[in-house]
C-alpha cells in the first residue's frame, strides 16, 4: 500500500530567501527545522502557518496508524513558469523515491493553489487543506489576483496608460505655471485615447512606431518624414489653441469647433508629409508602391475641406441660435462639393490604376508561365 504524501507549496521560494533552507524540504522533522528557522526570519510569514499546519497534518493522520510522509516544495521568486518549473521538478524527484497513492495539499492561499493542475497531472489530490490566518487569507487571495490583474498587458494598457497619459500631460503644463489649462488639455489627451481605442487606431500607431525605429536604423526617409509630420501637428495643436478664445459664458461646443476648424489643415499637412516619405521608401525597396497609397492624398485633402465647412457651419449654426442657414451658404455647399468631387476623383482613379496593376500583373504571369512551359519541351 502507498504513502499519503502531505503537499506544503511555497512558489515563491520563502524558505529559500530567508531561511536559507534548501527544497525540497522532506520528512517532518527537516520541515519542523525549516518552520522554526522561517518563523525566526520572519513571523509574520504565511508560510509559517501553513508549514505548521502540515506538520499538525501529519500528526493526526500518523496518530490514526496512517502511513504519511510531509514534504515542502519551494518555487522561485520570479513566480510563474519558472517557479512552477522548480516546483514539478521538485515533486517528479520526490515520487521516484516514495511510493504515494494520493496526496493532500496545504495552501496558505491563491497563490500556492495555482500549482495544483502541475500536482494533480502527477498524482491523486485526496483533500486541500487551506490555512485561515486571522483575515489574512482573503486580503492575500484579493491582493494576488489584484497583482495577476496588473500584469496582465492588456490590463496595463487599458489601465496604466490613461493615467500616465493624465500625470505626463497635468506635469507639462504645470512646469509652464499653466495647471488651469491642463485641465484641458487632460480632457483632450483622454478624448484623442478613447477615439484610438474606439477605432481600434492601435495597430497602426505601433506600426507607425516601429516604422519610425527601423528607419532611424535604416536611414529611411519616411522616419524624417514622420518626425516631420508630428512637429506640423504638434504645432498646429498650439496654434489652435492660441487661436481659439475660450469665453466660459458661451457653450462648451463653440470653442470645440473653433480649435478643430483651426486643427484640421495641420492634420492634412501632417498626413501629406508622412505619406510621402512612405511611398518614398517603398519605391526605393520594391521598385514599386502599392495603387491604394494613390487614394490618400484625394482622402486627405476631402476630409480637409469636408471637416472645415461642417465646422465652420456648425460654429455659425450654434453662434447664430441653431439656425439652419449657415449650412445653405456658398461656403458650405461650395467645400462640401469640392470636398465629395476630390474623394469621387480619387476612387475613380485609384480604380483605373488598380485594374491596369492587376492587368499587368496577369499578362507578367502568363509570360512567366509559357517560358516555363518552353523551357520543359
């Protein structure tokens, strides 16, 4: 008949630390050592709880005529893989030498329960054993999940980086004695966050990012461009905003279409530059540019006089008392027409360009094909 093996699992290799206690720790009278030498170093440790649980585990069950045996298992400190990694190669070791029909494990807590698929895939959990240590337990459960949530890269993303985007921006302005106008510019940093996360923008701006890495190493043109690109719209935002007047008895909204009215051209210009040191460098790679960069200038000039007669009219709409008529004058109909015939004339084109690429492409196929059918006969 096997041997009930007694399962204490510290992950995060306590004993190792601060009681200098080599693991695997086997046989209850080297973990009764380790438990007083760990309560020394620290009695505050959980560990010290459990490890003496499991010793008074061993106890009643060896009372009972049981045959047990206790061991302790200890991990790493970088908890994770390579803890988990110690901690099965540890247990593997110890069931070469002792024949276990079933184990109970001892847990102080969360932590310690993430390693019980490892224990399992090895041998028969028959009982877990939790030690409570004075309300302890439940803050350490919440405060282990609390750090697994925060180490989560999508959590850090969607959490750290809104606030360090609001201390970045509140710091700057606060340097220049602006904190008034910080507020603002936090409210407009978080609105610019939440229209990249909306549109999932992500992506691209990584891509941008590691563009802008490769050129710096590579000499590309499109790294100087985009630098270029975010020194015009970098501009164009104070420019705006000096151009904007803030007058706290008017509705929020009209300062809001004034700013972007005066934005919009800076984010064409910037779009423009960026986009021409792209083709560039493609050009110079592959000797050849893709025909759906052809469509981004018409896109980004069209979005320019669109957004800057939708702006403006709302401006005049709203100053006016929501009046209907700024949005049936010259102007308007006149941008908003230039805006569409621009956007129109791009996709035509970029339809021509594309269909004479994919012909050309075809007939290169085909001429590749028969040579190679020549060359067989």
């Amino acid at each position: 008949m096997g041997t009930t093996l007694i399962i204490n699992v510290d992950r995060d290799n306590d004993f190792g630390r601060k009681a200098q206690v080599k693991s695997p720790i086997i046989g209850y009278n080297q973990n009764l050592d380790a438990a007083t030498k760990l309560g020394i170093a620290d009695a505050e440790d959980s560990d010290v709880n459990a490890i003496f649980l499991a010793l008074s585990t061993y106890t009643k069950l060896k009372d009972e005529g049981q045959d047990v045996e206790i061991v302790t298992l200890c991990g790493n400190i970088n908890v994770g893989y390579k803890s988990d990694q110690i901690l099965a190669a540890q247990l593997e070791d110890i069931l070469t030498k002792i024949t276990v029909d079933a184990a109970i494990l001892v847990s102080d807590g969360a932590e310690d329960e993430y390693v019980l698929p490892i224990i399992q895939s090895r041998v028969k959990i028959s009982s877990i054993i939790r030690v409570d240590v004075k309300q302890s337990r439940q803050l350490e459960d919440t405060y282990y999940r609390f750090i697994k949530m925060l180490d989560d890269d999508k959590v850090k993303k969607q959490f750290f980086l809104p606030i360090s985007l609001i201390l970045i921006v509140f710091s700057l302005f606060a340097m220049f004695d602006m904190a008034g106008t910080g507020f603002g510019a936090i409210l407009f940093t978080l609105g610019l966050y939440l229209l990249v996360r909306v549109f999932r923008w992500e992506r691209n701006i990584e891509g941008m990012v590691d563009e802008m890495k490769s050129g710096l190493i590579t000499g590309k043109l499109s790294f100087y461009t985009y630098i270029i690109a975010l020194v015009i719209l970098a501009v164009s935002v104070f420019n705006a905003y000096n151009n904007t007047v803030f007058n706290p008895d008017k509705l929020w909204v009209i300062p809001v279409l004034e700013f972007l009215n005066h934005l919009t051209w800076g984010i064409v210009a910037a779009g423009l530059v960026a986009t021409v040191g792209k083709v560039a460098d493609l050009y110079v790679r592959e000797d050849h540019v893709p025909s759906s960069y052809w469509v981004v200038p018409f896109s980004l000039f069209s979005f320019g006089f669109i957004a800057s007669a939708i702006f403006v009219s709302l401006y005049d709409s709203i100053t006016a008392g929501f009046r209907i008529e700024p949005f049936l004058t010259p102007y308007f109909i006149g941008y908003t027409t230039v805006g569409i015939l621009i956007a129109l004339i791009g996709a035509i084109t970029h339809h021509y360009f594309k269909e004479s690429s994919d012909e050309c492409h075809s007939l290169e196929i085909d001429e590749h094909t028969k040579s190679a059918l020549d060359g067989m006969k």
